[in-house]
C-alpha cells in the first residue's frame, strides 16, 4: 500500500495550516460543545480540509445521507 504525502494547507493570507492538527482541533472543539461526530463526519471534512472536496460537495453528501 503506498503511503500518501502528508500536506500542508496554504490559506489566503499565506499561513500554513497541518491538516492533521486542524482535524483534532475540529473533533475537540466539537466535544467540548457536547456534539460527537462519527469517523464519516470526520472524514468528510478531512476531504475538504485535504482539498479532495468542496464544501457545497461535502454539504451535498449530508443532504443526501438524511433525505433518504
């Protein structure tokens, strides 16, 4: 299994942002605020964090999940 690259997320104003520590900054942040996202939330938004998804892309996919 190849290994993928860790990246570095580049914002607007020049600041770089690592994904993985951005992501354990959103999963705790989420349980200090009492709301415990499962793996499928986390992963969606490590996608859109990773640039792999849009936010209208991953807003799409929860629309769909729960209009079923």
């Amino acid at each position: 299994m190849a290994s993928k690259t860790r990246s570095i997320i580049t914002t607007a104003d020049g600041r770089r942002l690592d994904p993985d520590r951005e992501m354990a900054m959103v999963e705790k942040g989420q349980q200090l605020a009492g709301h415990f996202p499962d793996a499928e939330a986390l992963e969606r938004g490590r996608r859109v964090l990773d640039g792999d998804l849009t936010v209208e892309e991953a807003r799409a996919e929860i629309a769909a999940k729960y209009s079923r």
